[in-house]
C-alpha cells in the first residue's frame, strides 16, 4: 500500500473535483463478451490480490487464536498499537520525505481531523470484533460479521455514487449462500454452534464491528482514490496508534504487566504485525483497481482457509460441505465481475511538493509583477 501509481486506477487529475457516478459498462449480450472481462490479466489480477489479502486476514486470525489458547495472552488493544506504531513509523517519513515539513503540517491542520474520524472507525472495528468472540456463539460471528457487506453497499450507492449491475447482486447473494453453507457444515459436524456467554452483549458488539468496518472500508476507499496511499496509510497509523494507546492505557493496564513474553509470543506478536502491516498496504491497491464490497466479498473465503489452517496444524476433521462453501464464495466473486463493476470516478488531488511549490512560486511570480514594472518605469 508507491501505491499511488498504479496504472489502472480510475482517477483523472483533470476532472471536476466532485464524486462522478459511474455506469456499469454492458457490453453486448453474447455469452462470449459477457463472460470476456473474467478472462483479463486485470480481473486475474483483483481476484488473486482479493485472495491474498484474505490469507492475510487468516495468517492473523491464527496467531491471535495462538496466543489466546496456548499462552494466554490476549491483548487486542496491544498488538493493534504496535501494527499502528509500524504503519506510523513506515508512511510518515515517507509523506514527509515526498511532500515536505510544510505541506505536512499544513495537511495535518487541514485534513488531520478526517483521518482522526477514519482511524477511530479503524481502531474501534478491530476491537470490537475481537471482544465479540468472548462473549457471542461462532454461528452469530460468522452471520453478524457478514453485516459489513451490505453496509458496504448503501454506503457505496448513496455516498460514492456507485450505480451496480444486477449481476453485482447476484455475486453478492451468492457469497452469502457460501456462509449458509459452511453454517450447515458446521452443524452437520457437530460443533457447537450456539454456546455463548452473554449472547446479546456479544451480537451488539458484532454488530457494531461489522457497521464500523464496512464505513471505514468505504471511507478509506473515498481518501485512497483521492490522495495518495502513503497519506492515508501514515495518518490511519498515527491517529490510530495514539487511539490504541489510550485503549492500552484504560483497558489493559493491568493485563499487560502480568503478561510471559517469551521467544514464542514475541515471535508471534511479530508476525501478526507483519501479516496485518501487508494486509494494510494491500488494501489501497484492491480499493483502486476494484471496490470496498469486493474487497469484504474477498473476505468471506478467509473461513475456509482457517478450516485448511486447523486441518494442517490441528488435524480437524473438515466436513464435506466446507469446499462447497468456498467454491460458492468465489462463484459469486466470479459472478460479481460478470460485467465490469462500476465504480467512482474521483478526482485525485495533488500528492508532492512539486505542486506546493509550483503554487507558491506562482503567488510569488504575481507578487513580484507589480515591482518590476515599477522598477522599468522607474528606469
């Protein structure tokens, strides 16, 4: 996540600075040209990075479910600080090497309070979603935790102006159908799906992870699209790593003291920072060539390859309809890009100090006009 040059993103510097609506392009009703965008080394490209980034997502289910279970360690306002210090620490010298002291400061006054909004969306989906599990049953997770997508959706339609093909539906629908289907495997081998502590205090939470990760994965969308990568990503980090120390500092203060930091989970803190690091900078990439509801539709596979991660490490039993599940999603995945999804055509501001500069040398060019006339005259 420079991520800022791709090639293929929708963005002209040169058009109206509002949100443009943008039509699903239909190409003619042949089988051949219906299907012809699915074939393309763009689509090839949005599917496989839509599927990297979900084993990234379940490389950090894994390790937090690691540290959980076999040290007892579970500090999720802890690990998302040190992921939002390394974000800081890796995209604000970069913003500032591009852009300047200056034009830094000067975006921190202007837009700072905006990326405050988003970090805090970011921050608190994340811990939220984590303090779910303790409380809700895995089949309410699993639905609930689908709630991103269609907030994805409104959000898409009424705040970027995004106009989706029937077929966009379809491809959503039928991912859902895929966690039907995984929820029926589950029943089916016999796990227990209904356990929960405090069920309405866990579903709420859910609720609200799921509501707070579909606006940031909007919003995010929005600024990724309109500034450069390396802004966002070094303003999630630094508004979130003061977010996430606040909640260190009230919520784990007397956690944190008592936990073992061992070779083992200081080797698995590690890790989760850098599976969540590069899932970060994946996602400006996924957001420009494609949509924030694809990149949460990409997401619903990250159940079936915690099913292969527990069969490899922990030998479970994985039912028949597990693959089933997962050839559903990426059906619908598939389905979605029928046609060429639609998406908002907005207009990327400027990103380096050549503009800063150029602006500031041509105030100074109209200042100095006046005086070299006089000076002429004078001569």
């Amino acid at each position: 996540m420079s991520s800022d040059k791709e090639k293929s993103i929708p963005i002209s510097r040169h058009e109206t600075s509002q949100i443009a609506t943008s039509e699903p392009q239909i190409p003619p009703s042949s089988s051949k040209s219906k299907f012809s965008f699915l074939f393309t080394k763009e689509f090839a490209s949005i599917f496989l990075l839509g599927q990297f980034l979900s084993l990234c997502c379940t490389g950090s289910i894994v390790i937090i479910t690691a540290l959980t279970i076999n040290y007892n360690m579970s500090l999720p306002a802890t690990l998302s600080c040190f992921m939002y210090t390394t974000l800081t620490l890796i995209y604000t010298p970069i913003t500032i090497y591009k852009n300047g002291i200056h034009a830094y400061l000067r975006m921190l006054k202007n837009r700072g309070w905006k990326y405050f909004l988003l970090s805090f969306v970011d921050v608190e989906a994340n811990y939220f979603g984590i303090k779910a599990y303790a409380y809700t049953s895995i089949l309410s997770t699993i639905l609930l935790d689908a709630w991103a997508i269609p907030i994805c959706v409104i959000l898409s339609i009424f705040f970027l102006h995004v106009k989706y093909h029937w077929s966009q539906y379809l491809g959503v629908l039928i991912c859902m159908a895929g966690i039907g289907v995984l929820i029926e495997g589950d029943f089916q081998s016999g796990k227990d799906m209904y356990y929960a502590v405090d069920p309405i205090k866990g579903d709420i939470l859910c609720l609200i992870s799921a509501t707070f990760f579909g606006i940031s994965n909007v919003v995010e969308e929005y600024y990724v699209r309109k500034r450069p990568a390396y802004e966002v990503l070094g303003q999630m980090g630094l508004w979130g790593m003061i977010i996430s120390g606040i909640h260190v500092a009230i919520l784990e203060r007397s956690e944190l003291p008592n936990a073992v930091w061992t070779g083992p989970t200081i080797g698995l803190v590690i890790s989760f920072v850098v599976v969540t690091i590069v899932t970060y900078m994946g996602v400006p990439f996924l957001f420009r060539l494609s949509s924030a509801t694809f990149f949460n539709l990409s997401f619903l596979t990250s159940d079936f390859y915690s099913l292969i991660f527990s069969w490899f490490l922990f030998k479970t039993v994985m039912h028949v309809l597990y693959p089933l599940a997962a050839v559903c999603t990426i059906l619908g995945l598939l389905v979605f890009y029928i046609y060429p999804a639609a998406q908002p055509t907005i207009e990327c501001e400027g990103d380096s100090i050549e503009q800063v500069v150029s602006d500031e040398e041509t105030a100074a060019t109209n200042m100095s006009e006046p005086v070299v006339r006089a000076l002429n005259r004078s001569l």
